[in-house]
C-alpha cells in the first residue's frame, strides 16, 4: 500500500508561474524520534517530488534538518 503523504501530512507546494515545473516537500516523521539531544532531534523523513520538464524525480525518506526545511519552504 502506498502512502499519499500529501494528503496525510503538512507540506510545501512550489510551482514555477508558467506551470511546467514543480517541487513538492512533506516532512512526515523524525527522524531519530529516540533521540537524546537537541541536534538529532531536530531530523526530518522527507518525500520530495520534483518535476522539471524532461526529468522526474521522487525521492522518499530523504533527511534534513529541521532548519533546512524552514530555510527552504
């Protein structure tokens, strides 16, 4: 079964004005949710999509760090 984490989660949808490209972003759980500090626990799972045209991509479980996230949505 597939997760449509766009719609269970919180994300960022970023389109160009003409349309044809695309960036998608949703941060659906922590990383190391057992974490002892402040640094580890401020890691992100990610799914991203991104589509330009000729090239696709979805990449999932891809980790950033909660800032990086805020820096870039």
């Amino acid at each position: 079964m597939k997760i449509d984490y766009f719609l269970e989660f919180p994300y960022a949808d970023l389109r160009s004005q003409d349309g044809m490209s695309l960036f998608k972003i949703c941060s659906y759980n922590y990383a190391y949710p057992d974490a002892d500090n402040i640094y580890d626990l401020d890691w992100h799972r990610n799914y991203m999509i991104l589509h330009v045209p000729g090239f696709n991509a979805e990449l999932n479980e891809v980790m950033l760090e909660g800032r990086t996230i805020n820096f870039y949505i």
